[in-house]
C-alpha cells in the first residue's frame, strides 16, 4: 500500500493514475480545505497526530512506500516524512512541480522568505495577496500597506490587521478572471509564492499584462539525499515499482 500525501491538483491526477494502474494506495489529505476535491483512490482526512501517529498509521495501515506530492511550501510536512521514512527503511519519494521562471515583461522580484518583503514593498503599497490565509501570520510587519488576501472558504474571523480585507475565490483561475479580479482590486504589487503549476501561473501572466509588481517567495530547501521527481509519468514509474498489485 502506497501512501500519497497530497493536497496538491498533481497528486489528484496522479491518484487517478495510480488507480488505473491498479496500484493500491491511500491519499491523505491535512483538511485545511472544507469542500476538497474528490480523489480516485480511498482517502483519510486530518492530521496524524505529530511524529508518534504518523508512524502508528504507517504500521497499522501496511504502509510500503510513501510518495509525498504535498505544497511544494509543506516544508515541515517533507521534512518530517523523509526524515521518518529513512529511518525506517521505507521508500520514500518527493513528487514537487517545477517552479516558475520569470519570463520578457514580468517584474518579479525574488525573496527568500516572508520577512524580506518589507524591503522591496513601499510603505502604504496596495498589495495582493496571493499567499493563503495561513501566510497572514507572518505578515505583521506589512500592516501599513493595504493588505487583500485571498482565501478559498469564506473567513470565519476578522481580517487580523486594521488595514485590509479577505477576497474569496476557489480555484482553478483562468487568465482572463485573474484579469477581472486585478482589475477590481487595483493592487501596486501581488505577493506570490513560487509553487509552480500550470493553473496557477494564470495571475502571474494577468499582472504581466497590468504591469503589476511582484514578490516572488522562494521555495524552501528540501531535505538532501531524498529520491526527488518532477514530472507526472516519472512519479508514475515510481509507484508502479514500488506498489503495484
């Protein structure tokens, strides 16, 4: 039994293929999303419960070997499960996108991480962001800019800084609404992270067009030594050798 920590619209295909396949695996998803998108293969919910029940699942579930096709930004998530995973002798892959490459037009501007945005966005900028309700935590030091963020389940609480605003939109996003929706929000710049994907590459070609800034969060490192893929049929040729049926 494989298990396919995912999360991500690449582990959904890949789930549908490994299906096809007849290749026996378990999807799992964190549950931040309310409605997720229903995958092809059997599928648990939720957390599990810190380093002691990921592995009391492992054992009590027949795990074999683990593909992690989690947020290319999961870095705790990968970190732990390598870490884990070759400590126990359990194959392990990580199945991570290709991230995106700016292109003629674009005016991105690299960061490492969260707290280099302050450096490079003026103060009282309209910013957009388009970093997920969890990236608000670490944006305290961009509350004298006019922060929107957007978010994928309508907020439950109040925007946590005085000057800003939640925008709801579920994905995926074509060119032209991304157009419609930059428009209607007039940013200076769009905070992004480099997550790779051909949806989401959609806004990034809209603030092209509209000439709008944007800070561009590296990924983080990911654990050495682990076996890595980026395309969909090598992940694919993993799974088949390590789980088929």
């Amino acid at each position: 039994m494989i298990l396919l920590l995912a999360g991500t619209t690449e582990a959904r295909i890949l789930a549908g293929y490994m299906a096809e396949a007849g290749i026996k695996t378990v999807a799992s998803l964190a549950g931040a999303t309310r409605t997720p998108v229903a995958m092809a293969v059997e599928t648990r919910v939720g957390g599990f419960g810190g380093d002691a029940g990921f592995e009391a699942y492992l054992d009590a579930s027949g795990i074999t070997a683990v593909i992690d096709a989690t947020h290319p930004f999961a870095a705790k998530i990968t970190t732990r499960t390598a870490r884990i995973c070759a400590a126990r002798g359990l194959p392990y892959l990580r199945y991570e996108r290709p991230g995106w490459r700016s292109r003629p037009g674009d005016a991105w501007h690299e960061v490492a991480d969260y707290a280099g945005l302050s450096a490079i966005i003026p103060v009282g900028a309209r910013v957009f962001l388009a970093t997920g309700r969890q990236s608000l935590s670490q944006m305290a030091h961009l509350a004298d800019r006019h922060l929107i963020c957007r978010v994928i389940d309508p907020p439950e609480v109040p925007f946590p800084y005085p000057n800003g605003a939640f925008v709801v939109g579920r994905p995926p996003f074509s060119e032209g609404k991304e157009l419609e929706t930059l428009h209607a929000l007039n940013p200076d710049w769009m905070v992004v992270k480099n997550a790779g994907g051909a949806s989401g590459r959609a806004k990034l070609d809209a603030a092209r067009r509209l000439g709008i800034s944007v800070a561009m969060i590296a990924r983080p490192a990911v654990p050495a030594g682990i076996e890595r893929r980026e395309q969909m049929l090598d992940a694919l040729e993993w799974a088949e050798a390590h789980g088929r049926i």
